[in-house]
C-alpha cells in the first residue's frame, strides 16, 4: 500500500532481492549503499522525527502526585462519538456506564462495540469481559460513582450548559469533569458551573478506535491538575494526549477547516472531487478533503465552520450550505460530494475526473500551513513540534513530511511566505501570509 514515492525503502529492499539475492557478498555490499542512500533522504529523517514526536506526545501524559485513579468511566451521550470512547475505554480494562435518553441509540453502541471487541481481542471469553464492562445506563446512575465523566452530547451550547450544571452537584468530590465538545470553547461551557476549574477539555477524533490522538483542552480558570489527571487518563487508555488551548475549534479542527473550505471553493470553480482528492493523496494525505468531509458529515463541517467564522476569517461556502439544506450530507445520508450506499462510496467509472489547475496542491495544503504558524503565533500549542505532532496524529497529515511547520521550514520560509503571496494575488485573502511567519524566519 506504500507509494514508492512517498515511502521508497519497501521497494529499494525488493530490487536489492531481485538484483542481488543470489550473490551474497554483493547484496551485503549493495545493501550497505541502499541504507546509506535511504538514510539520509528527506523520508526517512522525516519519519525519525515523527517517531520523536510520537514519543513527546506519550511524555505530556504524567499522573500527578497523590492523584485518585481512574477506574470508572460515565459517557453521557451514545452516538458515534460517545458510543465509541465507552467501548474504547472498556476495551482498555474501564467499567464504564454509557447514558443516553434513547434504548435504541445505546443498542446502536453496543452492536458496535461488539463489533471492535470481535476484531480486537479474539478470544469470546475477553470479549465478553469486555461487553460486561460497558453497561447501559439510561437513568444516568453511574454518574455518582464515575472518576471521570465524558460529555459527548450534540454541539450545542445550552444544551451542555444546562447538563454540566445538573452534573455538578452529582459526581464525586474528586472526579473529573470533561466535554468531548470540537468547537465550543470551554470557557463559554463552563458559565454554568459553580468552579469552572474543573471543567477539561478531552476531544477525541473520529473513528476514535483508529486515530491516536486526544486534545486535552484547558481554559485561564482551568485547574492544571486536572488537566494533568486528563492527560494522565488519555495515556491510561494508550491515546496520544495533546494539551491545548481553549480557542475557537482548538488545535486539530481550526487547522483543518481552511483546507476543508478551500477544497469546496475550489470545487465551486468546477473542479471535480476526484481532481482535487487525488492532489491531497499524491500530497501525502490519508484521505482526500472532500471524501473526508463526506465522512465527518457535510453537516458537521457546516457547523463547525459557523462557529468559526463568527471568530475567524473563514468564509463559509454558499455551496456547502445549500448541500446541507438539500440533506445532502455525505455518507450517513447517502450522497454528498460522492455518493454511497450503506456509508461505503460507490465506484466512480467516470476516469480521471478532468485536468487539475496547477495550483491545486498549493491551494490546499497553503491554507493549512498558514492557520498552523498562526496557532503557533497564538500559543494554542506550546511549541512547534507539539504542534506538528498533533496535526500527524489527529489528521493524519503525511508522516513522511514531518509535519505542516517542518514542511514549510524544509521549503524555506521565506520562500513559502512568496508562494503564499503568490496565491493571494490569485485567489484572495484567504492566503495573506500570517504574521507568525516572521517568527519563523527570525528562528
């Protein structure tokens, strides 16, 4: 599944067979250039920072002293999100409650958690523990008995509102108190509670069995121990724990909006999705910008852009809104920027798609670029490996590139901060270079 391009030593291991394998002293010899040869290249320095990266990540997850453990979980909020971080946590040894108003949301859970526990652990007796950790609490009894509750409820600020303010009268002296919100910032939540301080951010990425990362999100009133319970319990359960913030769509999501809105707009200028899919793959990309707004759901980027737009300069797409008011919302509806039957897309038999503008890739990944060095420049992260960090491991960004800011310094800053003048000559102030980038070149 390696691209050559991207990830040469999986090829360069099987030429040397083809060529050399029958000549021992010559393939020790040809060996030892390969190496050398791959070593050095940008792939491979790259990927021994991500490493790094990854390992600096698991070092933000330190217990405090004295701090209480965490043994039970209450998720309130059974929908793909809640529903799947209550399986992740009975899969990694928690008992966990998970409460939601509707039977049916919470059968729709546990069919798959079943699911996650069959392909991981194997064995019906481990499985079946597994299931028997995770029980379904309508009334919402587990609540007194939680170390940590997770509030995974809809994106709605009153609505959280008026749950942390029930909830906090409930739960234990000790317990920690979290929101898996992706956008609303925790100071506005935690106007209805008494001691705001106790309120963390733990915003998990979608699918939450597969994407490593966790931002643990703290406000000024924030109590440092508990964020440092919060990130101590994102490494409990062999997440990557990433401490933020409180900003408008944290770290993860304001990064990636831009580049999700510029795919739309160009896609408004009659570029086909699979053209601009395609730029982002032979970027380096996990998935495609469009497919993966598909996958969100059309809605859920809609509404994640509106909150940022009232506190950003990100322009919402006109067609992104009439998508979302025709019910086209990507792959949970059935049709969106492809179209789908049961969540899986259907094959696309129309070629290639057309010719992609020459800008195209620049266009994408320059929007991202920009709004990572103005996270920087606000302090939403501690430092730029932090940041490149948890742009790999909460999007996926291409390992082998090291991440957005080392990406750019590899290019040379200032000669990205020509390029990013380039494109706004063409395409507007949506590429004005942020004025982080003198930092950069400073550094």
């Amino acid at each position: 599944k390696a691209r050559k391009d991207h990830y040469p030593a999986p090829y360069a291991l099987i030429d040397l067979w083809v060529k050399y394998g029958d000549q021992s002293h010559s393939m020790m010899t040809q060996e030892a250039k390969s190496v050398a040869n791959l070593v050095v290249g940008d792939t491979a320095k790259n990927l021994v920072r991500t490493f790094f990266l990854r390992e600096k990540l698991k070092g933000q997850g330190k217990a405090p002293k004295d701090a209480p453990p965490i043994k039970r979980v209450h998720v309130i909020g059974a929908g793909v999100m809640g529903g799947d971080i209550a399986a992740w946590c009975a899969l990694r040894g928690l008992h966990v409650t998970l409460q939601d108003r509707s039977h049916e949301v919470i059968g729709r859970a546990l069919k798959r958690a079943a699911g996650l526990f069959k392909k991981r652990l194997k064995d019906p007796l481990r499985i079946q523990d597994a299931m028997d950790r995770l029980v379904p609490d309508v009334p919402g009894h587990g609540v007194a008995r939680a170390d940590l509750v997770i509030e995974a409820i809809v994106e709605n600020v009153e609505a959280k509102q008026g749950l942390f303010k029930d909830l906090e009268g409930r739960i234990k002296e000790d317990a920690l108190l979290t929101t898996n919100t992706s956008s609303i910032k925790l100071e506005t939540i935690g106007e209805a509670l008494e001691r705001p301080e106790r309120l963390v951010g733990l915003h998990f990425f979608n699918p939450v069995a597969q994407m490593p990362l966790v931002e643990i999100v703290h406000s000024d009133k924030t109590d440092p121990a508990a964020a440092q319970r919060a990130a101590a319990f994102a490494k409990q359960i062999d997440r990557l724990p990433l401490p933020v913030k409180s900003s408008p769509g944290f770290l993860v999501n304001r990064i990636l909006m831009p580049y999700l809105l510029e795919a739309v707009l160009i896609h408004e200028e009659r570029v086909s999705p699979k053209v601009i899919d395609k730029a982002a793959l032979d970027f380096g990309m996990p998935m495609g910008p469009l497919r993966l707004a598909d996958t969100v759901g059309l809605d859920i980027c809609l509404s994640v852009a509106e909150i940022l737009s009232k506190e950003l300069d990100v322009p919402v797409p006109e067609s992104l809104r009439v998508m979302v008011e025709k019910g086209n919302l990507g792959a949970k509806s059935g049709s969106g920027f492809y179209r789908y039957q049961n969540g899986k897309p259907l094959e696309d038999k129309g070629g290639e798609g057309g010719k992609a503008p020459r800008d195209l890739t620049d266009r994408l990944i320059g929007r991202l670029v920009n709004e990572a060095v103005a996270c920087l420049r606000e302090g939403v992260v501690d430092n730029a490996e932090l940041l490149d960090a948890g742009i790999i491991f909460g999007t996926g960004f291409a390992p082998f590139r090291g991440g957005p800011l080392n990406y750019a310094n590899r290019l040379g800053v200032d000669n990205y901060v020509d390029k990013l003048q380039d494109l706004e000559g063409r395409h507007g102030g949506g590429f004005k270079p942020d004025s982080g980038w003198e930092a950069l070149a400073g550094g």
